[in-house]
C-alpha cells in the first residue's frame, strides 16, 4: 500500500487542529480552574492598563503585616474592566482583594501575573 501526498498532507492537517485543539483545552483549563483562592489586604499603589490584543489591568498592592515591619508586595492582574474600576476608586485606601492563583497559564497573554483578583473591598 502506497502512501500517497493526499494522506501524507491529511495527517499533516489533522495533527495541526489536534494541537490546536488540545492548546486551547489546556488554556481554557488554566484559566477557569483556581488552583487557590484568597484575600490580601493592604494599599493599591498603582493599577494600569496594559495589552495589545486583550487588555489586561496589571497593579500592586502594598501589604504591611506588623507596623514597623517592612511592607510587602503583591502584584496582582485583573481581567475584568468592572472590578478594575472598583480597585481604581480605592487607591490609597486599605483594602482587601479576593482572588485566585491560576498556575500553568501558558502564555502572558492574559495576564503577566498568576494572580487574578476577582472583588475588592474597602476597609477604612
């Protein structure tokens, strides 16, 4: 049995859409399954817009845990506009961030950090 260019170029196709396929299942995976969820509570320090295709808001949260202790950083992206707007009207109040990790997002497309912040909520 002869293999021909047809089936040669056939397989080829189908390899191709099944890494395709298979990219876009394990991405869409990263990015709803949480592999931890959680609260830190601090000071916005800066919060920006950034992306070319799919923007994505990329800030910092200033976390002090002791008074006299030296503070903390986490940075933290968000993905939607709404809660992006919410932690905008709190810069420079304490509050609290609720997210989740996302390990394994395999590109920063979505986002530069593994942290994702889903709610925020101002605490003074």
């Amino acid at each position: 049995m002869a293999i021909t260019k047809k089936k040669v170029f056939l397989s080829l196709i189908l390899f191709v859409l099944f890494v395709i396929v298979a990219f876009s299942g394990y991405t869409w995976l990263a990015l709803h399954w949480s592999f931890s969820r959680g609260e830190r509570v601090g000071y916005v320090q800066k919060i920006s817009q950034k992306g070319w295709l799919i923007n994505t808001w990329e800030g910092e949260l200033q976390m002090m845990p002791v008074p006299g202790a030296m503070p903390d950083k986490f940075v933290f992206s968000v993905r939607g506009d709404a809660v992006a707007q919410k932690i905008n009207g709190t810069v420079g109040k304490k509050v609290s961030l609720m997210y989740e990790q996302h390990k394994g997002v395999p590109t920063n497309f979505f986002g530069e950090t593994e942290y994702y912040v889903t709610d925020v909520k101002v605490l003074e």
